[in-house]
C-alpha cells in the first residue's frame, strides 16, 4: 500500500469520523449550555424548606443531611454548596435542591441524564485519563487530516493558489476573538 497525503488522509478520516462528529455535536451544545442544559433534565420537583442556622458558617454536611429529613428523598445526602445567597444541596443519583439562604425556601428536582445528548457530552467533560489521552492523540489526529487536506488539492483551487487565503482568513476568527473579544 503507497502511503499518500489522499491515502492517509481519507483513512484517518475514516477512522475518527464517529467521534468527530460525537465531539461536534456535543460541542455545538456546550456552546449553549446556558440556554438548556442537556446533561440532564428535571422530571420531578416539589417545593421545600430548610430550617437554617442564624449564622451560615454553622451550615456543615451533618446539618444538612438531618435538617433534610422531613423532606423524604430516598436517596442519600450528598454534598452541599453556598454560593452568596444561594445554598444547592445534593443527593445522590441526582437529586438536587436550590434553596434561597435568606429564606430557606427552595425547589428539589429529580433529574435524569438526557439520553444521547447527555452522554455525548460526558466525552467533553471526562476526566478519565485513558479518555484524555485517546482525545488528545484524536486532536493530533484533526491537525494531520487538517494538513494532508491541505496538499491534496492542487491546480487553480490547491493550496498556493487560493487556499493560502482561505486557510488564513479562517484562523483570523479565532485570533481575532482570542486577543479582542475573550
């Protein structure tokens, strides 16, 4: 088999086509995360209350798992978070209550993970680190299809002619928001 820029390129294509398209799908959504959040979506809430102490430092794990009692969620307390006047209280298999820490009144959701959508964005947000390395040799990967993509054209459309252009105006949006808008 003769090893050229079409042949390695299109074959390395091939092989990561799923994941390139796992990773943009998924991608795309992360980019509008503060829209909707398809991690997962609540199926169940109820409003609650929560008896707070007077002084918020006192908030601790142990107060809050049996200060949450009364509430008769079936799964195990888990952690807690204060955020200035915002106190999320978490359980386990992804029930999560938001409380107003001024008033101790708040919503309990129950969530699920969005099937598909849901998952595919866990690849983004792994941090296992057989998946960190796979990902990374697949961004290795993107820059040879990237560069063999680049030397297979040739002529009037290859790459001296007018690609040059199109390839430098495309780095442009990326430079120009990395040093102007970020």
């Amino acid at each position: 088999m003769k090893f050229t820029n079409r042949s390695i390129h299109r074959d390395v294509a091939f092989f990561y086509v799923g994941l390139l398209i796992a990773f943009s799908f998924s991608g795309i959504i992360l980019n509008h995360r503060q829209d909707w959040y398809p991690m997962d979506y609540t199926y169940e809430s109820k409003e609650v209350e929560l008896k707070l102490p007077a002084d918020l430092n006192n908030l601790d794990d142990k107060y809050l798992s049996e200060a949450t009692t009364h509430w008769n969620v079936e799964e195990k307390f888990d952690s807690h978070r204060l955020r200035g006047e915002s106190l999320r209280v978490y359980f386990k298999d992804n029930i999560v209550a938001d409380i107003d820490a001024k008033t101790g009144k708040g919503l309990l959701e129950y969530k699920r993970k969005t099937p598909f959508i849901g998952h595919t964005m866990y690849l983004h947000k792994t941090t296992n680190n057989f998946w960190i390395w796979y990902s990374d040799i697949f961004g290795a990967a993107m820059i040879l299809i990237a560069v063999t993509g680049i030397l297979i054209p040739a002529g009037k459309n290859g790459f001296k002619k007018r690609g040059w252009k199109l390839a430098l105006a495309g780095l442009l949006f990326p430079l120009v928001f990395l040093f102007f808008l970020a």
